[in-house]
C-alpha cells in the first residue's frame, strides 16, 4: 500500500498542469477502456483492427473534447457528452464503410460499445471533480492562493478559486491596504492585512501562487511587491483588469518580441484557420453534390410558383464587417434589399405558399452551400443578418459587431439553441448574439459537428421557421 502510495505522488509529480492533463485524459482513457471491456466481454483480442480503432478513437476525443462546460448541470453534461460521441460514432460508421472494414468487427462489441461508453463518460466527469481535488490534497499538490487587491476583479478570481476545485488551489485570503469599505464587506478571515505585509506572509505560509489584482495605475506599488517577493518561492501572476470586459480568444502572444495581450481575436488564428476552410470546403462540395437534383427541382418549384427571380440575393454582413452577397430561393413577393428590411413573420403576407413550404423546411438555404465555396460564408458560424439589422441593433447591443471576427454560417450555436427565426425584440436578439460569441469562445470541430447534426433535427421539427 505504501509503494502504490509513493508511486502515485511520483506520477502527479512528475507531470506539469497535473489537473489539466487528467481532465485532457479523461474522455480517450474511458473511450478506450469500455472499447477493451467489450472486446474482453465478447472473448475477442484487442489486437490489429481494434488497435486502429483505440488511436482513432484517442485522435478524436484527446484532449477532453466530449464535455465542454464543467460548469453546466447534470443534465446539460449528459447531453454534450451524448452529442459528442453520436458525432465521434458516425464518423467512425462512415470511415468504417468508406474502407469496408466495418466487417472486421463483431457487431456486439461495436453496439456495446456504443451504448456503454457514453454512461461511462458521464460517471468518470462526474467522479472526477469529487476526487481529484481530495487526491491532490492528500499528495501535498493543493496549492495555497493569495490575491493582491481586494477590488472587483481580484473577488471575481477569489470566486472563481473557490467554486472550482479542479484547480487545485485552497484561496487563503487578500492583502490590501487601499480599499477599507472593500474589506469591511467580507469575511474577517479573508482580511490577511495590507499589501507589505504579503511577502513575510507568503515566506512564512508556504504560499504557492500569487495573483496581483492591482490596477495598472499602481504602478509603484507593483514594483515594490515585486522586489519584496524576489525573497519567496511562490509562482506571481498578473491579473490585468483588462480582464473585467468580455474576452473572446484571449492569449498571450508577442510583437517583435514585445509581449501582448489578444483580448478580442478570431478562433481561426493560424492552423485552425486552415481546418476551419477545409472543412467547410469538403462539407459544401460534398452537399452541393448530393442535394443538386433537389436544388434543381426547387428552382423549378420557385419559378412556377410566383413572378420573379429564382434566387433571392441580399446584402450582408461578412467577415471583418464586410459586406457579401448571399443566396437563397426566393420565398416572397418582393426582393427587400434596402435602408429598411421587414423580418418575416407567422403568416407573412408576403411570403408565398411555395416559399412558406422552403422556410418551414430550411430549403430555402441551400443555395448558401454556392457561398461556402466562394468563401463568403461558413458552414457554421453566427447567421448573417440583413445590413439594415446591423446597422439597427450594432447600436442597442454591446458586442454586437464582434460576431463578424468570423464569416457567417448556414447555421449556427444560436439557431439549434432555439434562437432560430424571428427576432422581433431587442431582447430576443441579445439572446442570439450571446450564442453566437459563445461558439466563438469554444469553437472546435467537434462542435461544428455537432451543431450540424442538431440542426437535422431542428429542421425535422420545424422549430420557429416561417
């Protein structure tokens, strides 16, 4: 038992970001582990194909991909990690029947584990934060927290430390010397004194992490800590308040060697960039291809239907605030396009009995597969708006325009949220637009896959489409 022990603390050691790496190892390990446990259940060997299948499996899911937002309930984990193994299935379905190797396995070790591994997911990420935090106590690997400033900021990270225990560190208290109202509004023992006193405090406690919340304006006083804590061991981070605003692909990066701050930045930066065009490159041919005796026939539909175009083009809003040209099968009478646009609504006059069938079913969109191509527009992304909505609501909702750092989408995070449709209040559309910067802090191609998937099943139900 003592050498399990020891053995234990000598791996949580030896490894840098020790929380970071079990939750980044959490979803391929139990994949992997019900994929053996299926294999073993059924009297094969896990060997040769299954071992294929085991690193496809660990490229998909590595790092912790299946469950974005610890934050979430119960309900909402079971969902995301649900969704996200449908999605890892059905590549996996396809990839199997692209190569025909699907014949290679037993069907009940592939239905088991199909079935099993998801219930497995939502055990592990719920065990995880119950047992991590208490393991990392018992080795000695919970680090003590201090924070300098005691202002907005430095409590929004003393809250952040305490609710979340998967970062390892026990929160023992502010130092603050200039802020007695801000003090006197908290607990007595998270008063530790004022700020000269942190080095001897931090020497003294064994303290492990210091966060310096001061304001940039004191700058004086940010020196002198500085040069008194030269005599500890304790880990010093900046907090900048440039943090209390709404960060989107924040980083750190450097200018010619000079460090900055990225505070508002486009999730396809660089190699993401690169697989973001791919993808929406190989999805738009390999639609257009298979929808094209359906897109001829709409037009058909349209032209027959009502006087008019078949197409209906319109000015939007595109990446970096530019403005594009976007298709769809014209649905309506008239083609608005001007310094005012009227949204649809239930039973629009103006749409036409064809035209409400295509916007019941979404059809009515296909021709934006032709953008995609051009580059115009993205597979996913936030739905571009009209330029006389921007125009309106870039001035009564804060962040508004940030959607732009992006191309715009056939679908989207806010559309298969239940934000899809009419939009006929200021606060509806503050709904969407928070939807739509959450897909740009958390985009991944996982959730691209996702969000396709669950558009499916928006459209087959018919949800806010007239």
């Amino acid at each position: 038992m003592h050498a399990t022990r020891e053995t234990r603390t000598r791996l949580l050691r030896s490894q840098p970001g020790t929380v970071a790496l079990v939750q980044a190892a959490v979803d391929p390990l139990v994949a992997i582990g019900m994929l053996a446990a299926a294999v073993s259940t059924f009297g094969g060997s896990f060997d040769g194909a299954c071992l294929i299948l085991a690193l496809l499996v660990f490229a998909m899911t590595f790092p912790g991909s299946l469950a974005r937002d610890a934050g979430g309930s119960a309900v909402d984990l079971m969902l995301d990690i649900a969704a996200g193994w449908a999605v890892i299935v059905g590549l996996l379905t396809l990839l199997g029947w692209a190569s025909r190797t699907l014949g290679v396995f037993d069907p009940r070790v592939i239905v088991a584990w199909a079935i099993a591994t998801p219930a497995a997911l939502f055990a592990a990420h719920q065990l995880v934060p119950r047992v991590l935090p208490r393991l990392l106590a018992a080795e000695g690997l919970r680090k003590t927290a201090v924070i300098a400033g005691a202002n907005e900021l430095g409590r929004g990270l003393a809250a952040r430390l305490r609710a979340d225990p998967l970062l390892g560190m026990r929160f023992a208290g502010y130092f603050e010397d200039r802020a007695p109202g801000r003090l006197s509004e908290l607990p007595a023992a998270d008063n530790l004194g004022p700020i000269s006193r942190l080095a001897d405090y931090a020497r003294a406690n064994s303290v492990s992490v210091i966060f310096i919340a001061l304001p940039m304006a004191s700058q004086p006083r940010i020196l002198r800590l500085l040069e008194e804590l030269r005599d500890t061991t304790a880990s010093i981070y900046f907090v900048p308040d440039i943090f209390v605003f709404d960060l989107i692909q924040a980083r750190v990066d450097s200018i010619g060697g000079l460090p900055v701050v990225a505070v508002c930045e486009t999730p396809f930066y660089g190699f993401n960039g690169v697989v973001k065009r791919l993808s929406d490159f190989i999805f738009a041919t390999a639609i257009l291809l298979l929808i094209s005796p359906l897109m001829l026939a709409i037009a058909l539909g349209v032209k027959l239907s009502s006087p008019g175009p078949v197409l209906f083009k319109q000015r939007r809003y595109g990446l970096d605030g530019r403005k594009i040209v976007v298709y769809k099968f014209r649905t309506m009478t008239v083609a608005e396009d001007g310094d005012v646009v009227r949204q649809a609504t239930r039973d629009d006059s103006r749409v036409t009995r064809f035209g409400a069938f295509l916007r019941a079913s979404s059809l009515d969109e296909l021709p934006q597969f032709i953008n995609v191509l051009q580059g115009r527009m993205s597979v996913v992304g936030p739905r571009p708006h009209a330029v006389a909505h921007n125009e309106m609501y870039r001035k009564l909702i804060r962040g508004y325009m940030i959607r732009h750092k992006v191309r715009p989408g056939i679908t989207g995070l806010a559309q298969v949220n239940g934000w899809r449709g009419e939009t006929d209040t200021v606060e509806k559309m503050k709904g969407r637009i928070e939807q739509d910067l959450a897909y740009l802090r958390s985009w991944s191609l996982l959730l691209d896959l996702q969000i396709i998937l669950r558009t499916v099943v928006v459209v087959l139900r018919k949800q806010n489409a007239y």
